[in-house]
C-alpha cells in the first residue's frame, strides 16, 4: 500500500509529535520514587494446595448418560477436515 503526499505528511506530522512526547519523558526526574506494583495495599490471597480425596468413582458416574470403562463417554468432539 502507497501512501499520498498528504497521508505521508499528515502521518510524519503525528509520528514527529509522539516522538516529541516520548522525548519530553525523559526529562522528568525519577531518581526520588520509589518502584510499586500496585498502590491499593492488596496482598496475594492464594491459600496452599493441599490434597484433598474426591468422591468416589461410582458417585461421580451415577448420573452419567453413558459410560465406558469407568470413563464418561461422550460424542466425539474433533472432525477430520481431510475427508
């Protein structure tokens, strides 16, 4: 894709302004702050991983519509786009 004199222009126009911002950047003084990750005092809430017993198989399989060898058993989910 070509661009016109007046989209070459009015892009250069915009890309010379962000530039300017970006340099303008560099100027303010950050040696004094101090890095944060976040400023509303949250702390991590994730609680250990502990092993824990599910139900038994035959309990999980009760309302099963179809089973096979102790598995649920369902329709095939993926197709063969060669075919």
């Amino acid at each position: 894709m070509k661009l016109s004199q007046k989209e070459k222009q009015k892009y250069g126009a915009q890309i010379a302004g962000i530039l300017a911002y970006v340099e303008s950047l560099q100027s303010v003084k950050t040696d004094r702050g101090r890095i944060i990750g976040q400023i509303a005092g949250l702390k991590n809430v994730w609680r250990d991983d502990t092993l824990q017993w599910s139900l038994p198989d035959k309990d999980i399989l009760a309302n099963a519509k179809n089973i096979h060898s102790g598995n649920f058993q369902v329709k095939a989910m993926l197709e063969n786009k060669d075919n």
